[in-house]
C-alpha cells in the first residue's frame, strides 16, 4: 500500500477516544445515526395516520429502495469527491428536507405525496452518507487506532439505538409527526458543523489522479479491486454469508418464534435487548482493548459459537434462557462485524475506501433483508427450529470460509507502508521494526504478519 502522510493532528501515540478530531466525527456520527431513527419514527407514524397498511407499506418501502440500490455509486461518489464532501452533502440534503416536510406538516395533514416523496429523497441520501462516514475513519485516525474506532462507533451505534426510539415517540406523542421531523432535522443540523471541522488526511498525488476516470469506470474498477484483493475477496464472503445467515432468523424468525412459544411482546423484547447488549459488550471490549492479534482469525473464529447461540435460540427452556442465548450471539457476531469493519479499512487503498465500504454496507443492509419474505415461508412450511437451525448453519459456514482463507486468517487490521527512499525521508517509518514488517509484507498485496 502506498505510504500517505500522517494526519496533522493525530500522532500516532494519541488513542482515538483522546483525539479530538475522532471525537467530533463520533459526535457527528451518533447525531445523525440518532436523526435517523427518530425520522423513521416520524415516517412511520405519519404514514399510519395518512392511509391504510398498504400505503403505509409503501411509502417506507419507497425510502429503503434506493439506499440498496444506490449504495455501490455512493462509494464513488465518495472515492471521486472526497468521503468528508459527500457525508456533509448528504446530511445537508436529509437536514433540510425533513425541516421542510416539518414545516408542511405544521400547516396540513401528512399526504401520501409529500410522505412517499421525502422517502424517496432520504433514502437516496442516506445510499451516498452511508459509504461516506464508513470511509472516513482511516483519514482521520492514527493507523494502529482503526479497531479502537469501530468500537467506539459499535457503541455510538448502541447509543443511538437505545435513546433514538423514546425520543422519536415522546417527540411525536406531544407535537405529532410535524415535531418528530423537526427533532430529526435538528439532529442532522447539529453534525454538520461537527463533520465540517473534521480534519482528514489527504490522498497521495496517484490516488487523487484516479478520480480522473469515468463514474462506470470507477465502479467496475472498485469492484474488481475487492474481488482480486487477497483479504478482501474471502472477506466480503464473510460478511455476506455470516449476515445472510443470522438476518432472517433475527429479525423474522424471532417475532414468529415468540408467538410459538407464547413468549408475548414482552418475551420477544427481551431476547432483542440481549442481543443488544451482547453487541454493546462487544463494542465496548474492541473500544477498551484498542487491537486484536490476527482479527481475520478472531472474527472468523467468533461465528461459531455466535452461530451455536443462534441455533439453540429456539429450543431454550424459558425467556430467560432466550436472553442469554441471544446475549452471546450478539456477542458474537457483534466482535466479529466490529473486527471486520476495522480490518476492511486497514487492508483498503485508500482511493478504494468509498467503494469498499459501500459493497461491505450493500452486503449487510441491502441484501439480507431479501431474505425475509423467504424466512417467512420457510418458518410455515418447517416451523421456527430447522428455520434457525439453517441460518445458524449458514454464518457458521461463514466461519468456516474466514478460517480457510489463509492470507485473511493472518491479517492484521493495522495497516502496513510500503518502504521506499521518499516514505523514508518523509519520515513514515519510524523504527526499525516498522521497517522490517513493511519488507516482510511487501509484494503480498496485504497486510500480515
């Protein structure tokens, strides 16, 4: 990987938790991933009242969309134009269409026009911020801080997650969906001046002579970079094969399963809150330890029991057993896609990194939920126990291909310089140590031990 000059402001001895800059990207991050649920709260509740189940249906389908399908040209966009340009761009399109659709709901009814059309321009925003904010931690951390990062944005996530849902209620509960758009447009409004004193490392001159290509160019381009890439070729197998397993027993599967077993709402909100709180520990775990000795082997490893977990989900005794079994696959799974974020980053050129990421997001939010319908179906013909049996044994293939890809079971997730006479002066290797890793690497094409 060609050697990019340190960041400004960050030394390579500062953790990511003391980095300022680190810090008013996560501010930023969780503002808006916080927005984000609460105006699909708004979204839902106005649909509701606007018309019946299939309009409803429709108009939330409108927004979910052209985020899949635009995913793979958001990670151009932020490869061409600069990840920190497209993020802020996106969230300023978002800010300013929901105060508006606020603005309206203030004077009239929720349409199904108005509804269905801010759907669609917010699902097309959130297609280009999605690759955008995934691509911008290795240009404005410390290389050896890339874990650390993804489990300090797993825990912004958890945040978000946990306060976003009574917020986006209690805003509606008390003004309507007109003040659940108006807290969600305000939640954008206060990241942008954070994402717009985020301070990024900037691209080599031949990185930067690539944007000179053709939109369709750099498309074909990044996604002949992942699949002819030594560790990300095997690990986007990963990703998409341990999601797909795990997404439909979760998110389908679960629901179905509580009414099986008489579990109730109540049931079934407990199993979701261990496997939250599974995937909150884990986060929390990468953010403390800071780096994990061959990740590619720990996640691939992690699959396993997380897929054990999730294939005795439906034979558990009571709730309680529920909870714990969820608890450990979200455990699990949440170290594994913590561990993998970091590592698709570290192994990445950097004038890769948007179109990387956004075939990583299209793997894991715009294919799964595909399977739904079929989970469904599946859960009728077999019942709940073989449904999740069959997932669970998908993400443990998962697994199984990680633990098999030799060159991805050796990789680190800090990334390693190409040493050359100009990184040598430019002062990028700064011990001898570093330098005889970097030879060691050089000519593989990928960053091992």
């Amino acid at each position: 990987m060609t050697a990019t000059p340190p960041h400004t402001d960050t030394s390579p001895g500062t953790p990511a938790h003391r980095d300022g800059n680190v810090l008013r990207w996560l501010t930023a991050y969780t503002a808006s991933m916080v927005g984000d649920s609460v105006y699909f709260v708004a979204l839902s509740w106005a649909a509701a009242r606007s018309g019946d189940a299939a309009q409803t249906g429709l108009v939330l389908a409108v927004g979910a969309v052209p985020r899949a399908a635009l995913m793979l040209v958001g990670g151009v966009l932020a490869d061409r134009f600069g990840p920190r340009r497209v993020v802020v761009g996106s969230d300023a399109v978002r800010c300013v269409v929901i105060l508006a659709v606020a603005g309206v709901l203030l004077l009239s009814a929720p349409a199904f026009w108005l509804l269905a059309s801010a759907a669609l321009v917010f699902g097309v925003a959130d297609a280009l911020f999605l690759p955008g904010v995934g691509a911008l931690p290795p240009r404005i951390t410390a290389p050896g801080e890339l874990v650390r990062v993804q489990g300090m944005r797993g825990l912004a996530h958890r945040a978000a997650t946990v306060t976003s849902a009574p917020l986006g209620g209690a805003a509606v509960a008390f003004g309507g969906p007109a003040a659940g758009f108006a807290v969600a447009g305000l939640l954008f409004a206060v990241s942008l001046p954070l994402l717009l004193a985020v301070r990024i490392r900037e691209l080599p001159a031949d990185d930067v002579a690539g944007r000179a290509e053709s939109p369709r160019r750099q498309l074909a381009g990044g996604l002949r970079y992942v699949r002819g890439h030594a560790v990300l070729a095997p690990l986007m197998i990963v990703i998409a094969v341990t999601e797909m397993g795990f997404s439909g027993p979760a998110n389908v599967g679960l629901v179905l399963l509580a009414d099986e077993r008489g579990w109730g709402a109540a049931g079934m909100g407990w199993v979701v809150a261990g496997f939250g709180l599974g995937a909150g520990l884990a986060s929390l775990l990468v953010a403390l330890r800071g780096r994990f000795a061959r990740p590619g082997a720990v996640l691939s490893w992690a699959a396993l029991p997380g897929a054990a977990a999730l294939a005795a989900l439906p034979f558990v005794p009571s709730v309680a057993w529920g909870v714990l079994a969820a608890l450990l696959v979200g455990l699990m799974l949440g170290l594994g896609g913590a561990l993998a974020g970091a590592l698709v980053q570290a192994v990445t050129d950097p004038a890769y990194l948007g179109r990387v990421t956004s075939v990583s997001g299209l793997l894991t939010l715009g294919v799964p939920p595909l399977c739904y319908p079929l989970t469904g179906v599946a859960v009728g013909a077999w019942g709940t126990g073989p449904v999740f049996v069959a997932g669970a044994s998908v993400s443990a293939l998962g697994g199984v291909v990680g633990l098999r890809g030799v060159r991805m079971r050796g990789a680190d997730a800090e990334p390693m310089l190409e040493v050359t006479d100009d990184s040598k002066e430019a002062g990028y290797v700064c011990d001898g140590q570093a330098e005889a890793d970097a030879q060691g690497s050089r000519g593989q094409g990928w960053a091992g031990h």
